[in-house]
C-alpha cells in the first residue's frame, strides 16, 4: 500500500532522514521505532507533504504522493495525527469528527444557509457517519461533551475517529500514546488491532515500547536519520543495533 523509496531530507546542509526505505502492507501495523533526534517525525512529514524531501520518492497505492501537498494527500485516504493534540477544544467531540469529514462532504456554506435540499442531506449523511465511527470507536457516550473538557487519552481517541470518519485507508499517528495511562493505552492498542482487522493500515511513530511490541506486525528503528533494523517487534527487541542505540551496549 505504501512505499517509501530512499527518502533523504536536508535542513541546512543537516541530513535528518537518510537514504530511508520500507513499504507496509494493506491492514498492516508498522512502527517506527528510535532515540530522540532519531528522523523519526521528520520522516512522516516528508511522507504526508509537510516537508519536502530532497531526495526518493513515496507512493500510495501506486500514486506518487512526492511532491503533494498535504490536502492533496488527505484527499487519496492519507490522515494523520500530531505529537501535539490537534483537537479543536472548543468544539464538542461530534463537531471535531464533523472536521474530519469536510474534504468528503459535497456541500457548500451557503446551500446549508438556504436550506438546499443536497446540502442538508449531505449534512445529515456526514453527521450519521460521524456518530457511527464514535459507536466503533467506543465513544460514543463523548458526543455532546466539549472537547477540551476531555482526558488526553480521550482526546487521543477522538482523533483518531476523525481520521476514521474521513475514509482513511491509511493513518498515521505521531506518538498516539504519549501521556496515556496504562488503561488509556489498552484501550488505544484494542482499537488499532481492530482497525488492521478492517484492512486499514495503521503507520505509527511510537516511543511506548509496551504499545509497539504488543500491536505492531513490523517495527522499523532509526538512528541518526537511517533505518539500522526492521523485523517483527520480536527480532527487534533482540537486534544489537538497537539495544546499543538506545540503551549504550548490546
């Protein structure tokens, strides 16, 4: 489904991702794993079209995504979530979902104003749609609730229902777990092995190494911008390369 080919990007003559392969299959959980400063984000920008890369190319699908910006990329089934919570506070949990849903819904502002008989339905279609990925979810008791007034770990969650909502195919999640309590993060990784069930891939940067080795297929590592190991969360927990990036020693 996704295929990253020698992805290299410079800041400032500075090589953050370097020489970067992988590819991850349809309903697959991939990682990727590694040290603060490691490319990680950095690596998932050039992917999503926030950051241009200098070098290879990515492809979705077998479209290329090089070069896109990242609503372009939204559009072909390509959502993500940030480090820092992207959600709209002062909305209700509904409402953010509603978010999510705006490059699908074929109504305009001033058809939903005049009351346009397509523009309602699509409203009431998009909003039926949202409440029902709440109801996946398992949260949709959060509905009505202010967002802002949620636990992060709730927030989290409402997060990923908005990319849900939208159609992805792919979502990718820049450290979903950061900041969850132990009950928080059960519940996230129940919820991604149920969206791998459905055939939806799930690209993930994690530092929780619980979460990763307990949901992921395959877990790549970085380290100083290259990939030194990529296996099954198994094989990797073993790989000298990794103990000695992040512990010091093998």
């Amino acid at each position: 489904m996704l295929d990253v080919r020698n992805l290299t990007v410079q800041f400032a003559g500075l090589t953050a991702v370097n020489d970067l392969s992988f590819s991850v299959r349809r309903g697959e959980i991939f990682t990727i794993m590694g040290p603060n400063g490691a490319g990680k984000t950095t690596a998932f920008n050039a992917i999503g079209g926030f950051t241009r890369p200098r070098t290879g190319t990515v492809t979705f699908n077998g479209q290329t995504l090089t070069g896109l910006p990242p609503d372009k990329i939204a559009g072909l089934g390509v959502r993500r979530t940030f480090q820092t919570n992207g959600i709209l506070r002062e909305m209700t949990v509904l409402e953010n979902v509603l978010t999510g849903l705006e490059l699908n819904t074929p109504s305009t502002l001033l058809g939903v104003i005049t009351g346009m008989p397509a523009s309602a339905r699509a409203e009431r279609e998009a909003t039926a749609r949202a409440r029902e990925t709440l109801r996946e979810m398992d949260i949709s008791d959060l509905a009505d609730r202010m967002a802002g007034d949620l636990s992060f770990g709730q927030q989290r969650m409402v997060e990923i229902a908005r990319a849900i909502a939208a159609g992805a195919s792919l979502i990718m999640l820049d450290e979903p777990a950061v900041g969850l309590s132990p009950s928080e993060r059960g519940h996230l990784g129940d919820e991604l092995r149920k969206l791998a069930a459905q055939g939806i891939t799930v690209l993930m940067v994690e530092h929780v190494q619980d979460l990763v080795m307990a949901v992921s297929d395959q877990v790549l590592v970085m380290n100083y911008g290259k990939k030194i190991a990529q296996s099954t969360p198994q094989e990797v927990r073993q790989n000298k390369e990794v103990l000695e990036a992040y512990l010091g020693y093998a």
